[in-house]
C-alpha cells in the first residue's frame, strides 16, 4: 500500500507536464497502472474476475 504522503502528492499539479504521477485508484499502487481505468494491473484482474468491471472479461481460448 503508498503511504497517504505519496497518495496526496501524486494529486498536486506537476511543474512540468511530463512528470504526472499515475496512481492506482483502488489501492495507490504506482506502476502498471492502466490509464483507461485508472487501476493497476492487480486491481483491475481482481475487479474483472468478479465480474465489477462492464464489458470486460478474462480471455480464454
């Protein structure tokens, strides 16, 4: 879990427009962070094997 420190200066504007800082919503996790749902990868399989997320589904094949 990002300690609430990270969480909060993640949320201030950026000096420089590169330097944004993408945030899991769901858990505050930083990397792999899918910017379409704004969740990380372990968020986003968790939430779309409980079915939470529409239109979305595990592959299978």
């Amino acid at each position: 879990m990002a300690t609430t420190a990270w969480m909060n200066k993640s949320k201030l504007a950026p000096k420089f427009k590169c330097r944004v800082v993408r945030r899991c919503q769901v858990c505050g996790r930083s990397r792999a962070v899918y910017r379409k749902f704004r969740m990380c990868r372990v968020c986003l399989r968790d939430k779309a094997n409980w079915g939470l997320i529409p239109g979305l589904k595990k592959a299978s094949w």
